[in-house]
C-alpha cells in the first residue's frame, strides 16, 4: 500500500471518531449508545492502521488506549442487552 492510502485510511477513521464526538455534543448520540463505542474502535482502529506507514508512538498509544476503552464500552453494552435494562439499546 502507499503513502497516500495509509494517509486515507487514517483521514477516514479521524472522520468517524470526530463526527461521533460531535454527535455526542449535539445531543444525537448517546454515549452509552453501542454505535457510539463501535464508532469509535473503527475510527481508532483506522488509525493505527494509518502507522503502519508512518511510525508515531504517542499516536499508538493513544489509539490503542482509545480502541480498548471502547471495547470496554461495547462490552458494557452488550451485557445491558442481555440483561435488558435497556442502557446501550437503541432508543
């Protein structure tokens, strides 16, 4: 793959993890919401993807710290399924 490849998948998961932020901000998605945390590990996930091409170790840890928290969320999510509680639902 080149540069400007790595470089796109990394714009692209910067995109999702922005516009999930925003989303939360503006009150249209919860963050307890399991697309809100799904969201987030893809974007982070693109991210770090994105290293593969140029290296960056604060940049890593970051999106790795973010990628594993989120799946803490989605896991917290679908055990609010499962118990049907209703938290992490869809509204």
């Amino acid at each position: 793959m080149g540069a400007a490849l790595y470089a796109g998948i990394g714009f692209i998961g910067v995109a999702l993890v922005l516009a999930v932020f925003f989303a939360n901000q503006r009150g249209w998605l919860d963050a307890a919401d399991w697309r809100f945390s799904a969201a987030n590990l893809l974007g982070s996930s693109l991210l770090l993807v994105s290293l593969l091409d140029r290296w960056n170790l604060p940049s890593f840890v970051i999106n790795f710290c973010w990628a594993a928290i989120s799946v803490l969320g989605l896991v917290k999510s679908a055990r609010a399924r499962v118990h049907g509680n209703g938290e992490g639902s869809e509204p």
